[in-house]
C-alpha cells in the first residue's frame, strides 16, 4: 500500500520520515520495540491510578459537542441519525460529568484532531493520537500535580525494570531517567518561561500558549521533565479555572519533556461554577447553547474538580527515545497524510 502526503508538506524532511507500509511498519523490529514498552506504560497507568483509587470508565468517541481548546485543529463531524455529532477531540467534557458516579476517575481515549498541516513535520502531531485522561473530584493544583508525577515517575520505573532489551534495541539509555526518578519535578510559571524564551531569542507571546518552536527550545534546554503553570486566559479552553486572586491567570499546567521531546500534559483545576463557565464560552466567541447537555449538568451542579490528559504517544516517544511520535502507534495518521 503507498502512503501519499499533500504536496503542501514536505514529510522527507530529517526527523519527519513518512511511516512505511503497514506491513513493513508492524514488522519492525523497532515499532514491535516500541509498543512492548507502550504496552508496560499502559500497564503501569492502570496499576498506579487504580492503585490510588481512580475508577476506569471507557470513553464515548461521539458525542452533540467536543472540547473546542484545541489549537488550531478542526473537529470531525458525523451524521448521528440526522443530527450532527463530533468525534471527541478529548475527553473533557465526558471526564467532568463522570465525577457524578465516582470521585476519581480515569480513562485511556482515543482522540481524533485534524492538527494544520504545519504540523506534520514537528514530529510530535498525529490526527488521530491517545491520552490517559484523569479526573479528581475537590483536588486542587497541587494535588493534580503530585499524581501526575507520581504517575509519570511510576510507568517510566515499570518499563525501566521490565524491557531492558528493548530499551537496548532502540539504543535508548535508561541512565536518562535516573533524574527523573529520584528528584521532583521543577515548576516554572508560564510569564517566567515566556521571559527565558525571550532571552534565548524566540519571540514567544505572553498572551497566548507556548508555540511550537518554542516549546521545543525549552524542551530541549531541559534536563528534566518540568511543569509550566498559570496560563493566560485565552490560551486554553473554558473549562480551565481562572485564579480567583489573579484574574486572567489559569490554575493551570503543562508537562514538558526534556531532550526536545516537548509537551507530554496539560491539566488544570476546573471552572465548576455555571454563570463562570457560560460567561467563559461566551468569551471564546462561542454560543453557550451548542454545549446543552453539558451546561444543564453544571447548573444542578458536579464537583469542583481537577485533571489532566497525558499523550500516549508523546510519552512513548519521549521514554523510548525515539525520533518521531508516529512511530509509537501501530496504524499512524499523520496530518495531512492519507494512510489506514
Ligand atoms: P491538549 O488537550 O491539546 O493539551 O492535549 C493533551 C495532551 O495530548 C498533550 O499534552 C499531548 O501529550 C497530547 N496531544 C495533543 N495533541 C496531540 C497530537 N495532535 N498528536 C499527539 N499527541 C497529542
Ligand atoms: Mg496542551
């Protein structure tokens, strides 16, 4: 089978290689490698959230609305017996309303986003990628975070201990995650890195979301995986809770892997309250009314909550060390690229 991309993007560019056949592709040594050691961070997921009293719900993949923060993508839409549906974009809306049955939970989603085309080349987009997505009813911050790390420093232990060839197959030296392990991970706050990249040359917007050049400059300046807090407003979804004491600020964060491996997460403590959340969609231009199942669960009310999403692939990426995300799925998509 050949896999074609749009003449707009240039996919032969160094670190951006197009994914072969799915028969040569499934067969690598490399790729069977890569998602062994997936498999062990899944594994490990589930063992530590479970562990730690977070219940698994299986994810719908279509629903009336979707997330609508994600930068740049569009949404995909369905016909659903005449009435117009998305395939999910993330899990957030689906993940707040399931503190109605249980106070912590869980799932491992698929996520379908059509990113630009710019982005086929970063080699950290796909169409169609994976999060562990984690919600905590009353957590704060602080809270949210110290799972997170938790979490990250427990599957990267798991797959250190139990895949020592494949690690040694994919030449991807565990002494990288010594660090790691042992030290906590540092916090840094959204203005302070836009001051570093300032400083570095890259002219990043105070306003907005770190872009992708120069998440990867920071990244890269890293040598241990570290948060980025308090976001602009503007830069996120609505549902991201703005700081009370600080308006304009989120109480909210990002993981960013070191070695140039970029963002891994982003989570935040949640608006709960129903005037704050319409006025916030009102805000990104939105109307209130596209988001009816949703806001009629916020106005009886659900916990005030915490969470974050994890990108499977991102994470696989960065522990197996390898040069491009797709190459941590079995049947990769690509932007752009027209593939199974
Ligand atoms: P977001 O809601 O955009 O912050 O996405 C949550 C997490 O999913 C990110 O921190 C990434 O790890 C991952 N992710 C987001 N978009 C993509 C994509 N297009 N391809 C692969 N992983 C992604
Ligand atoms: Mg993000």
């Amino acid at each position: 089978m050949t896999l074609t991309a749009p003449e707009a993007v240039d996919v032969s560019e160094p670190g951006s290689p197009l994914p072969g056949d799915p028969r040569a592709h499934l067969t690598s040594p490399v790729t069977r490698a890569a998602l062994r050691i997936q498999q062990g961070l899944l594994a490990g997921a589930r063992e530590y959230l479970t562990g730690h009293g977070f219940h698994e719900m299986l994810p719908p993949i279509i629903g009336p609305v979707t997330d609508p923060g994600a930068r740049g993508a569009k949404q995909v839409d369905l016909d659903y017996y005449g009435h117009r549906y998305k395939l999910m974009t993330s899990a957030i809306l689906y993940k707040q309303a399931s503190l109605l049955a249980f106070d912590k939970i869980f799932c491992i989603a698929a996520n379908v986003r059509l990113e630009p085309l710019e982005t086929t080349n970063t080699s950290r987009h796909l169409a169609e990628f994976h999060q562990i997505d984690v919600e905590a009813a009353g957590a704060t911050r602080e809270e949210i975070t110290a799972v997170v790390e938790g979490l990250v420093k427990h599957m990267v232990a798991r797959v250190v201990e139990r895949f020592p060839n494949e690690f040694e197959q994919l030449g991807r030296d565990t002494a990288a995650f010594t660090a790691l392990l042992a030290e906590s991970f540092e916090r840094r706050t959204h203005s302070g890195t836009v001051a570093d990249l300032r400083e570095l040359g890259h002219p990043q917007s105070p306003d907005a979301e770190i872009d992708w050049e120069g998440e990867a400059l920071i990244s890269r300046h890293a040598a241990q995986p570290f948060f980025i807090v308090d976001y602009p407003k503007g830069s996120r979804g609505f549902y991201d809770k703005e700081n009370p004491a600080e308006p304009g600020t989120l109480r909210n964060f990002d993981l960013i892997a070191p070695e140039g491996y970029g963002e891994l997460c982003s989570g935040s403590e949640r608006e709960a309250d129903y005037g704050r959340i319409v006025a916030r969609i009102r805000e990104t231009g939105e109307n209130p009314a596209k988001y009816g199942w949703y806001l009629a669960l916020m106005r009886e009310g659900v916990p005030a909550s915490a969470g974050f999403g994890i990108g499977v692939e991102r994470l696989t990426r960065y522990v197996t060390g390898l040069e491009a995300a797709w190459q941590t799925n079995a049947f990769p998509k690509l932007p752009g690229v027209v593939s199974p």
